[in-house]
C-alpha cells in the first residue's frame, strides 16, 4: 500500500499538484505498545517527503498509529491539523442520544469548544509550538458515512460556527484572550457572512485598502500595526502583544479619560523600544508607530 501510495503522490506532484494524505494508514508500530497486543512491524518503505499529511487521528484504541513526530523526523513539511476531537462532522447512520442531530459534531457546542481550547499546534494526542513550520494550515473534515442524509446547504449551515473558531484561532491564536466566546458570537452575528456568499450573488466591485497616513485614534494605529504585519514589518509575536495593550487603551478612550490614555500610550512606547532591541519591529515600523503615538498623546495631554 505504501509503495501504491507513493506511485500516485509521484504521479500527482509530476503534474504541478502538492498529493496530500491522512495520517493513519502509514508507518506503523512507531511507538510501543501495550505488552499484550501484538507487534507491528515497521514500515520499511520511505513515504514520498512532500506529500502532506492531513493529521486528523492518534486514535488510542489503535495504538500503532504513528506519532506526529515520526512524519517531522521523515521531513513531512507540510502537515495539517485536523484535529478529530474539533474538526469531525459526520452524516451518520444512528442518531446521537445527547441532543446532538444526526448530522452534527462529535460534541455539542463545538464552536465553544474550538474557540477556548484548540490552537494550531494542538494536533489529536499530540501538541506542538503553533509556530512550528511544518503546520501549513488547519481544516474540519465532513465524513459522508450516510450521504443522502441532509443537502449541502443543511450542511454549510451546520458547520458555519465552528468555521468562524476554526478561523479565528488559527488567524490570532489568542482571540479568545480577547475576546471572551460571547463577545465572539456577537461580532460575527453583527459582520454576517462573506461577500458572495449567497447562492447566485456576485461578488461587489472594491476599492483598494486605503493605507492609514496619520492615526486619529487607537483604532487607527491598531490598523496600522496590522498594515505593518502584512508588509512583514513587525514580528507576529509583537504583534499580539501590541494588540491587547491597544485594547486596553481603546477602553479608557471610550470613556474619555485623558490621563489614563496619555500614561498607556508613553507605556505602549516603551512597549515598541523593547521590542526594537529584541528585533521584533523594523526601524521603519518602530518610528511610524512612535510618531503616531506622540501625536495621539498630544492631543490627549
């Protein structure tokens, strides 16, 4: 199977395309198992190192399933999480008995729980820095076990919120810090859906983003933190960290208090110095975000 496997990947990639596969079918018996379960001998065969792997399972009933690590080890750069305990959705045979639908999530609330806990680098049974290189990305998976079951447009519907978490945890590994899961909700009731989303719609004629020259507010020099992340200007790190000390700012200005403003925004400057000795922010991104600074101080002072 190994070697068919990889006679179709070498197939796939001739072609221009990147052959992807799930995780649970290749290199056995990485990994001791329990005394009394039988011995799996270990692949001999060296799986093609640029197919990616969409690892959705380390299930434990089956203890030969190779750990994440063994794809790293074997220089597998392109590695995906989908993390069966978030991301399984599955048209099933028999309804749940815990109120969940025939169609549904492994658990209720899945949106809640994809939000609070998952992060890109929590695989199934295995956790790494979400910052490691080999995650290119991270998707659900809909298991079709009984495809006459519902429509697509029952199954968009159904899979819609956990997308928003899914989204937003794997942009910002720290919404949830914040923005509590409530406030979450709220924001992506009041943005509804995406442009062109609704069947037989097209897409709206946009302008280009209109860079910000001059903040006039926090919120403004939030955006430009953001232009300058997109440039590649400022590390993703600092950029979570500028973030929430804005956030805070942005609540004393919408109470108006002048003093408390001035005296974080001098701290968010001293914030942007620490991080131009640890080279988090270019010299360009560190004196475009001081001059906007000061001048936001001194309209407050």
């Amino acid at each position: 199977m190994a070697n068919y496997i990889n006679d179709i990947a070498a197939h796939v990639y001739e072609g221009g395309f990147k052959p992807r596969i799930f995780n649970d079918a290749i290199y056995y018996g990485e990994i001791d198992k329990n005394s009394w379960e039988p011995v799996e001998p270990k692949q001999k065969v060296d799986m093609h190192d640029y197919i990616g792997i969409d690892f959705w399972s380390q299930m434990g009933w089956n203890r030969s399933i190779a750990p994440l690590s063994a794809f790293v080890k074997r220089g597998h750069e392109d590695i995906y999480n989908m993390n069966a305990s978030y991301f399984y959705y599955v048209l099933r045979n028999e309804k749940p008995d815990d109120g969940r639908k025939q169609h549904s999530f492994d658990y209720l609330n899945q949106d809640k729980r994809i939000y609070e806990e998952w992060t890109p680098g929590k695989f199934q049974a295995n956790t790494v820095d979400d910052d490691s290189p080999f995650i290119k990305g991270a998707a659900l998976a809909i298991w079709s076990d009984n495809p006459d079951l519902v429509g697509e447009d029952v199954i968009t519907e159904d899979i819609a919120d956990e997308l928003r978490s899914l989204a937003s945890k794997s942009w910002n590994t720290s919404s949830n810090d914040i923005a509590n899961f409530v406030a979450f909700q709220e924001n992506y009731e009041k943005l509804g859906n995406v442009a062109g989303f609704e069947k037989g719609s097209e897409l709206p004629d946009v302008q280009s983003v209109k860079p910000i020259e001059k903040a006039e507010n926090v919120a403004d020099l939030q955006a430009l933190v953001e232009q300058l992340f997109d440039k590649g200007e400022i590390d993703r790190k600092a950029v979570h960290q500028l973030t929430v000390h804005l956030k805070v700012v942005s609540h004393f200005e919408d109470k108006q208090f002048g003093d408390k403003i001035v005296k974080h925004l001098r701290d968010y400057k001293s914030l942007l110095g620490r991080m131009q000795e640890k080279t988090l922010l270019s010299e360009n991104a560190y004196n475009t975000l001081i001059a906007n600074t000061d001048a936001l101080i001194e309209e407050w002072e």
